[in-house]
C-alpha cells in the first residue's frame, strides 16, 4: 500500500497492452457529434462504454438528455463515488464525442476508427481528443483503489457527448445539477502538452468567438469584361474588411479587441515557457504582436483567424463577377477581454473604413468563454509538486490553454479552481486526418494520475493548511 505500488500498477497497466486494447474498443465508437446520423453512437458510448466500467468501481451513474433549448447536443453521463462526505471531492471530465472521421484523407493503411499501432504512435479519431485523455484517468483512479482498498477521496465525473460542437447544454447541466456535482477542485484532461517529454498543467483557456463575415449585393453573376469597373465587387470588400482587422503582421487593428490583461506577473509566469517544440508546423517568428514573446501571444494575448473564405466558383472559375462573397472568422480572446463589446467594435471599424456593406452575423452555435486561475492558487502549487514528484520534471504551467475548452462550466457555474492536465502533444494532428496519440505520453500520463490521485487520497492542500 505505498505510492509507488501505484504507479507500477499504472504502469503495468499501460505496459501490459491493456490500454491500448482498450482504446481501440472506444475509437470503435464513430460517435461524431456533428453527424446527425451518429446520435445513437453518442448514447451507446455512454451506456456501453463507460457506465458499466464505472459502476464496477463503486458510481452511481446517470444517463441524462440534452437540456439545451435547441436539443441538438448528445446525452450526459453523471456519476458520483462517494466514500465519505466529510473526506475531499475531486470533479473530473471527458468528452466521448469527436469530429468528423474525414475517412477518405487519412494516409494509406490508416481509417480513422480503427486503433493502428505505428511505433510509438497510436493512430485514430479520438485517440488524443479526449478518449485516451478520459480512459488513462479512469484507469489511474482504478490503479489507486486496486493498491490501497479506498480511493481516500470522493470523486464525480462528467462525460459529454457534444463538446465538438461547442457543448450545447453543458452550462445548463451543470446549473441543474450543482449540488450533485459541487466539489473542491475540477481535474480534467483535454488539450496537448506544451512538450512531448515533459508534463503541462493550465488552469483555464481562450474563450473563442465566431462569426460571418458576409458581402451580399445582387442575384447572379455578371460578365466582368461587361460589368468590370461597374459593379462593387463582393470579394474585393470582403478582403478589405479581413484586411483592416490585422496589419500585415497579424497585428490587431482594433483597439477594443487588444486585451488589458497582460500584466507584468502574468508576464513572469509565461517567461520561460516553450512554443511549438518538437512540433509541425515551426512558429512564424514575424506573426502576431511584435513587441510580446511566442507564449504571450498564444496564452496571453488575442488572435484573428479567418477558417474559410469564398466567393464565385472555386472549383471551376469563369470571366464573372460574384455576387456574393462569404469568410468564416474567429477570434481566440483571453480574460480580461470585453467580449459583448467585440463585434459592435468590429461594426464601428468596418463602418470607419468605408464597409457599411460588409455584414457581421454572428454563429448561433455554443462558444467558449475564457477562464483563468491564479498560478498562485494552492491547488496549482499541490498538483505541480506530485506531478514533479512523479516525473522528476518541474511542469510547465499554463495560466490559460491556446485553445478553448468548456472550463467556465467548471470555473463559473460551478465555482471551482480548475486544473487540466493533459495527455497529448502539439503534434498529434487533432482535429485532423492521421489523428494520434504517443505511446511514451500515455505511459508517463498514468503515472502522473495514479500519483496524483494517491496524493490526494492522502492529504490535499485543505488539509496541508490546517
């Protein structure tokens, strides 16, 4: 019954082959949230997959509808493992849900729901984004109550079926359901590691917030030898007002989406943290904001994108001019951004430069707010002393994740510190044909959980203090 008794039960685990035996049994699952045609893979994952698994480690489990108005989201698994109320509670999450499989871009021997080995690579939808994530903490949880008989803690999960899809109904289920699920910390996993061969711990993430950019003038085409030099050109406005909200640089031209927040300790706490290592593509050295370093820019800074623009027929261009001319943008904003002001200051922008014709909608699907807790929190100080007890590496520590992920469920609702530790790698092409995650990763990952729920089951930073 010792620490170390743990994480070799962990890491037999792994070494056994029984992850990855297990992971393949749950990429099986095309539980792609954004194909109608899946919703049943979505329950089954749930009902199959998971729940039995966790009642034979002692949950009470629950199997609960979308509450979201538009009852497009999946279902959700609550479960709750209670040894005494009086001990620490630990929340945890995980999303069963993916992308969609893209089947025919995968590279040749490869298919996105079928688990294939290839060195040190573990190939399938799903294997980083999050199914490895969620089954490397389960079974960790269960490598720590096989050695000591008790957890020493009580611990709740959730498990969603829509994050893919901006978790539509997550906020409501936890509004619902706040007494059932309030706990003393959120531990999750989601997201890459800043390095494949050292531990990343962050504590919030970008919020995301997407919008159409829409030029719209006329019915039909018009020949551009007859009309050239007659007619407003859609495409041309349109890369104009893409054009006015970066510099050549990618600078933000728009004071109000600049944020305030970056201040001289958040500074400190992004100094020495790596950008891009070991991973595809290399960083732009020139991109972004030039007086701030590669990590300000990503964990504390705001960025545009544009993910797709079109006008006139791509595939087969001909001597006309378009009607109509269409980009779909995003911005990734941190906390400390005013983002009910952001697109009626992109408004007052567009309006100043002459684009009264260029029209803002805003998506109608669920978004991301942006959360982020003090690197100072005891919480933070606990988790990254097991984690360097564990590895023997300091972890890097993220105030907030490049990315976006449903945190303020956690954070907001809730009221939780929220601490993610994740299992994947920059490379790991989520979100991308030929998906995968590093064996090394998730050997050292259930080593890390198994450390860290015994620890927990030990003492906690409540506890330390008294």
């Amino acid at each position: 019954m010792t620490r170390d008794a743990a994480i070799a039960q962990a890491t037999t685990y792994f070494e056994s082959g029984r992850l990855e035996a297990e992971l393949a049994a749950l990429v099986a699952y095309r539980s792609e949230s954004q194909n109608p045609d899946q919703a049943p893979v979505l329950h089954e994952y749930l009902t199959q997959a998971i729940q039995p698994r966790l009642e034979a480690m002692g949950f009470d489990c629950a199997i609960h509808a979308n509450p979201s108005i538009e009852k497009t989201g999946g279902p959700f698994l609550l479960g709750t493992r209670i040894e005494d109320p009086d001990l620490p509670t630990v929340l945890t999450y995980g999303h069963g849900d993916v992308i969609w499989g893209q089947d025919e871009q995968w590279r040749d021997g490869l298919a996105p729901f079928e688990l294939t080995p290839d060195g040190d690579r573990l190939y399938g939808r799903g294997s980083a984004d999050n199914k490895v994530q969620h089954l490397i903490n389960i079974a960790a949880l269960e490598a720590v109550l096989s050695v000591r008989g008790t957890l020493g803690f009580n611990v709740k999960i959730v498990l969603e079926m829509s994050e893919e899809i901006g978790s539509p109904g997550l906020s409501e289920m936890m509004a619902l359901h706040r007494d059932t699920l309030q706990a003393d910390v959120l531990i999750a996993s989601d997201g890459p590691r800043l390095s494949a061969t050292q531990p990343t711990m962050f504590m919030g993430a970008r919020g995301v917030l997407g919008f159409d950019l829409v030029v719209d003038l006329r019915k039909g085409a018009h020949h551009s030898g007859n009309w050239g030099g007659l007619l407003a050109d859609p495409a041309m406005l349109l890369a104009h007002a893409v054009a006015s909200i970066t510099d050549a640089r990618g600078q933000l031209q728009i004071p109000e989406w600049r944020p305030t927040s970056l201040t001289p300790k958040l500074r400190a706490a992004l100094r020495d943290l790596p950008v891009g290592t070991n991973a595809e593509p290399t960083v732009d050295m020139d991109w972004g904001e030039a007086d701030l370093t590669p990590a300000e820019r990503a964990y504390g800074w705001n960025s545009f994108t544009v993910l797709a623009m079109k006008s006139g027929n791509t595939e087969a261009p001909v001597n006309a001019i378009s009607p109509t001319a269409w980009a779909r943008c995003a911005m990734r904003y941190v906390v400390g951004t005013d983002i009910e002001n952001a697109l009626p200051a992109l408004r007052r922008h567009l309006d100043a430069q002459g684009l009264q014709k260029v029209q803002i909608q805003p998506l109608d699907q669920g978004e991301f707010p942006a959360t982020r807790l003090d690197p100072d929190h005891p919480w933070v100080a606990y988790v990254r002393a097991s984690l360097e007890r564990t590895t023997g590496k300091d972890p890097h520590v993220l105030p907030n994740l490049a990315g976006s992920l449903p945190n303020d469920c956690f954070a907001h609702v809730l009221g939780l510190p929220t601490i993610w530790i994740p299992h994947s790698y920059l490379g790991c092409n989520q979100h991308a044909p030929d998906e995968h995650v590093l064996k090394p990763v998730c050997r050292e990952a259930m080593q890390v959980m198994a450390g860290l729920f015994w620890d927990i089951g030990t003492s906690t930073p409540e506890m330390a203090a008294k």
